[in-house]
C-alpha cells in the first residue's frame, strides 16, 4: 500500500504534464479524442501519438537502464539505422522472416556488446565510448545498405511497422510488452536494486560483491535490443532502411523522454514507466504542435523551454533551496530523498 | 619526453603518415592549392573546434555549436536581408548574441549545478529553434562586402590560395594556443579541467571560468557561423547539423584528453586537418564513398582513445596509485 502510493506520487508529475498536454491539444484541436476503428485498426489522434511514439519510447526503456547506471548511449539512433538496414538486407537477400529478425536483433546486441566492452571493461567514460559507435554506425549502416535506400517487400517485416493486432497497431503492442518486460525483470528481481546501486556508486557496488563489470555489459547490450526493435520498426513502417536518416537525432529525444520521466543523469533511481510517459509527453506534443496548426518551428524551442524547466527542477541547488524552504515550524522537514518510516 | 606529448606526437605522426600515403598515391596532394583548400574547407570547423578544446580541457562538453553556426548563419542573412545594416554591425551584434548564449550556459552549468550534456542539449535545441523561427528556408546572402570577404586570398608559392576565411582559422588557433598556454584564465581552465573541487580549493575562481569558458565557446561558434556564411554565400537553418560531433572528434583525435585537464589547442589544428585530408582523399580517389569518412574518423577516434587509456594507466602505475584515475600530469 505504501509502496503504490509512493510509486503513484512518483510518476505523478509526469502524469499531469501529459494530462495538461492533452487537454491543451483538445482545447486547440476539439476532435482530439476521437477514436474510430477503420479496416480493423484503430485510427485517431491518440492512437497516433501510440504508434508514432514507438521507437523513441523504445529507446527510452534501454536508455532508463544506461542512464541508472550513470551512463549515457549516444549511439542508438545510428544503432536503429544499423539494425533496420540488417533487417532489409536480410529480407532483400530472401531470408526468412524469423532469421531477419534474429540477424537484426544480433546486430543490435553487438553494437550494444561493443558498447558495453568499451565502457565496462576499457573504462572509457560512456559519452566517449557511444560516440564512436555514433559517428562509425551510419558508415557501417551505409555499408549494409551499399548507399541506397533499400526496400523491401515482406508482408511480415512490413506487418510489424504497420499492420494490427486485434486494432491495436503493433509498434505499439511491442513498446508495451517491451515495457512490461523490462520493468518485470528488474523489478522482480535484485537486477534493478543492483543497477541503481552501480549509478550511485560504482566502486562501493563492486567491493560490496555486485559484478558491476556483467552488469554494465547487460545494460547497454539492453539498450542495443531495444534499439534493434525501434530499428526494425522504423524500417518497417516507411518498407526500407535509410541509413542517413533512420532514427536520427532519436538518440536526443531518447535521453530528453528519460530526464523528463525524472531519472536523474547523475545515476540511481530509475523508472521505465515515468520514461515511458516521459516519450508520450514528447510525441504528444509533436502531434499537438502539428494538429494545432502552430508553426513548427517552434517545436524545438519548446522542447528546450521544457528541458530548462525540468534541469531547474531536478538541480541539486534547487533542491538545497526546497529544502531550505520547506524548514518551517509545522511542516514536514523530511527530503524526498530520505526514508520515511 | 613528457607522457603528455606523446598524444599529439601521436597526431603529428598519423597525419604525416597520411599525407605521405596520399602523395605517393596522388602527388598532386602536396600542392599548395591542395593546402590552401584543406584550410579553406575546413575553417569553420577549425574555429569551433577551438572553443570545444577549451570545453573540453575544463571536463565539459558543448552540443550546441552546431546549431549556433546555423543560427549565425540564418541571423547574417535575415539580417541583411530585412534591414539595411552593412554586415559589421551585423556580425558585432551576432558575436555579442552568442557569446551571451554561450554565457547562459555557462551560468546554468555553474549555478545549477547540472551536468554540461544536458544543459547544451536544451541549447542545442533552443539555438536549431531560433534559427527556423527566424527562417525555414536558406536566405541567399548577397552583399559586395561578402564578396570581398570570399575573394581575399593571400597567393602561396605554386598558385595555391591562402583564403581570408582560411588564414582566419589559422589566427584563431594561434590565439587560442597562447590563451591556452600563456595566460592565467588558460591555467585555470586546466585547473578545472583535473577537478573542480581541487581547482577551488587553489582558489580558481570556478564561476567566472566555467562561464567565461561557455562565453568563449559560443564566441567562436559566432564567428564559425560567420565563415560558413561567406563559405556558402547563404545562411539555412538546416545546415552544420552534427558539427559539434566532428568538432569533439577533432579534439579527441587532436590528443586532448575528454576527461579535461590534459591536451593542446595545436592537436586539435592537426585532427581537423587529418578529418580534412580524409575527406581529400576520397575526393581525389573518386571511387570510394563519403560514408567511409565517418568509419575512419570512429575508427580514429577509438584507437586514440585506446592511447590515451593506454598512457593514463602508465603514468598512475608510475606514480604508485593504481586505484585512482591519474590525469597524466
């Protein structure tokens, strides 16, 4: 009981920045909320928001667990274009859709193994160390795809980008299992305790006996599995890789979804699901800035405008001053951050 | 030989071999007109990589520059199009916005406390957004004073044209170097660079540099915008996209090391210079593709990454504290 109300009041904030978001839409846009099934799918705004929120809330879940653990991967926008042209390669060259897949998702967790080998085992600080991939990824994309946009005409790959299961898109129905996925596996276990523990303190998690070395291989390869999927879908969704530009800048928006769900850059707690609604506040507003015929050149001063509101609310300085604040006589002198009994 | 060198020793020798590599393949690579285009091509990101050294040696790092040069770019052009102003109180103006820009973010950095990624992303956005506002289309730039900037040029021996946009590049690395090396605000940046609760306790003043260091940045991101708009005669707000990753590989490549503190403004001439000669030589090949650029400078920056590792690890053990990250001191 104690736990779900603090894990309510967790992603409380994020919850009423979407809300606010939608209602802001509705108000600008009056049909905002209509939902119609057409040809056996959904269709409407909101569903949009869903479905074109996909991959950056994909990336957002393997990004939730770099993060934690005071890293950061700028190379899964250039990983998605690496995994999407392996798809259509795989698919052009007459392999079967499962073994597409699987050749996909492998180029996925070795972009996410290489990764992981250069920060956990070389020690290389994470920005550094996904840089490379970031700069290298598109050349390599461009290798697969020899420099043309390579189309495909699978039913199945294309299934994944576009088609529906019981009028549920599918990139959504995957973002939400990946979710669950995710969140049950390091919840259920010590694995999410242990991540947390590597991001506030590296060396005093490996001398208290946790293989901070596995673990941080684990978490990026994490990330290069979710970026395999956003690949495979953005891929999927347009019926060819394009290495230039597949999933570029995502890796921004990827890491933006993650700060506005509250996960501090500095390591620790984290929450998939405040990322998860962290992506839909962004595409939210992506849809909303379009529906609402405001010019889109705004979009990105916004989407700035919000970073610098969540850094003011997230500093350790505002926090000291909160703190100060809240030190009067009837008040409750706890920090969030310290355990109430 | 100091351990500190040997980075840009490093750099010096990479590139010397590559250029030999491509003169025996293509001689007329030595050519002074070859020269004169490789400073040429590559003075804007020159200039903006001499503020992300500096970032850099403090420990920071600065995602924004790419965008500032659109910015810059679109803000000449507006401007010159929309009022009738002669382009030096243009550019004063500009530089006086960046450098302002750049400040802010410096001020956040320090004040918030908040790590410089996140901070120059939200600029990175808010500078990219600026420019749509003010233009989504390219706005061509079209006065007699560009044309003079464009055409000035310094003839070399052998007919190769030392530009004025590229002899500018050249300037601005000769003051960044004696900033860097000849001055109390270079020590400081240094000083911070090897942690800035040590640094504060020598009494570095830490706001004042973190925000000048910011402030410098920006500057020269103005001033890059200003050579890529007479570079291209043109100011778009979908331009220089990604520059600020090229500009952190130069410096990287350059020797410098990205943990701050250790590096030298004349490595990172020497990685623009390598990324330029890449890029050289698939044009003189003809065959390969661009996108063997992007390979070669990740694979260049993982080996000098891998270097620089190599060295830190060699100069702790030197001293007997293997356990803590030595900053090659």
């Amino acid at each position: 009981m104690n736990g779900a109300a603090r894990f309510a009041r967790r992603i409380a904030p994020q919850l009423a920045i979407l809300a606010a978001i939608l209602v802001l839409i509705s108000i600008v846009f009056p049909g905002f909320f209509e939902v119609r099934i057409a040809n056996g799918r959904l269709y409407g705004s909101p569903i949009d928001i869903l479905n074109r929120g996909a991959p950056v809330a994909l990336l957002a879940i393997g990004m939730t667990l770099v993060i934690a653990t005071r890293g950061i991967d700028l190379s899964v926008g250039a990983v998605m274009a690496i995994c999407g042209a392996t798809a259509a390669w795989g698919s052009t060259e007459g392999y079967a859709l499962p073994a597409t897949l699987a050749l996909s998702i492998a180029a996925g967790l070795a972009c996410g193994l290489w990764n992981g080998f250069l920060v956990a085992v070389l020690r290389i600080q994470p920005i550094v160390a996904t840089l490379i991939l970031m700069v290298a990824g598109r050349g390599i994309a461009q290798l697969i795809t020899e420099g043309a946009i390579l189309t495909f005409n699978q039913e199945g790959l294309i299934f994944i980008g576009s088609g529906s299961i019981l009028t549920v898109p599918t990139p959504v129905i995957i973002w939400m299992i990946a979710g669950l996925l995710f969140t049950l596996v390091v919840r259920w276990t010590a694995l999410g305790m242990l991540i947390e523990a590597i991001g506030v303190n590296l060396r005093a998690s490996t001398l208290a006996g946790v293989n901070s070395r596995v673990l941080l291989i684990a978490v990026y390869m994490a990330s290069g599995l979710c970026a395999s999927f956003a690949g495979i879908i953005a891929a999927a969704d347009i019926r060819g890789a394009d290495a230039n530009n597949a999933g570029l800048w995502l890796e921004l928006d990827a890491i933006l979804a993650v700060v506005i769900g509250g996960t501090s850059l500095l390591g620790g707690r984290f929450s998939i699901l405040a990322s998860l609604i962290g992506a839909l506040i962004i595409q939210a507003m992506n849809t909303g800035i379009l529906l609402s015929g405001f010019p889109p050149e705004f979009n990105l001063i916004i989407k700035a405008l919000i970073v610098l509101t969540i850094l003011v609310l997230q500093s350790p300085a505002t926090r000291t001053a909160a703190i100060f604040f809240r030190r009067q006589p009837g008040t409750d002198p706890a920090d969030t951050r310290t355990v109430t009994p | 030989m100091n351990a500190r060198m040997l980075p840009l020793i490093a750099t010096v020798v990479i590139f010397l071999a590559a250029y030999a590599v491509c003169f025996i393949q293509f001689p007329a690579i030595l050519s002074t007109r070859v020269v004169g285009n490789l400073l040429t091509d590559n003075a804007f990101l020159g200039i903006a990589a001499v503020g992300m050294t500096f970032v850099i040696l403090s420990g920071g790092i600065d995602l924004s520059i790419g965008s500032v040069i659109a910015f810059s770019g679109v803000f000449i052009a507006v401007m010159l199009r929309d009022t009738g102003l002669h382009p030096i109180p243009v550019f004063v103006l500009l530089l006086v916005i960046t450098t302002l820009f750049g400040a802010c973010m410096g001020a956040t950095i320090n004040f918030l406390e908040m790590p410089p990624f996140i901070v120059t992303l939200a600029g990175m956005f808010l500078a990219r957004g600026m420019a749509y506002v003010l233009s989504i289309d390219a706005v061509p730039i079209d006065h007699d004073f560009f044309d003079v900037l464009k055409d000035a040029y310094w003839l070399m021996p052998g007919k190769g044209r030392l530009t004025f946009i590229g002899g500018l590049m050249l300037l601005v690395f000769l003051a960044g170097i004696v900033l860097a090396h000849r001055t109390r605000f270079g020590t400081n940046v240094y000083a911070l660079g090897g942690g800035a609760a040590t640094a504060s306790l020598m009494g570095v003043p830490v706001a004042r540099t973190t925000i000048a260091i910011y402030a410098l940045s920006g500057f020269l991101a103005g001033l890059s915008g200003i050579v890529f708009a007479t570079y291209t005669s043109a100011g778009y707000s979908l331009a220089t996209v990604g520059v600020e990753l090229d500009a952190i590989a130069a410096v990287v490549i350059g020797g410098t090391l990205l943990t701050g503190g250790s590096g030298f403004v004349a490595g990172t001439l020497v990685g623009v210079l390598i990324m330029g000669l890449i890029q050289t030589y698939i044009v003189f090949d003809g065959t390969l593709s661009s996108w063997w650029t992007k390979i070669v400078i990740g694979f260049l920056l993982f080996a000098f990454i891998l270097l620089q590792k190599g060295l830190v690890l060699v100069s702790t053990r030197e001293r007997g504290t293997a356990d803590r990250p030595g900053r090659g001191s």
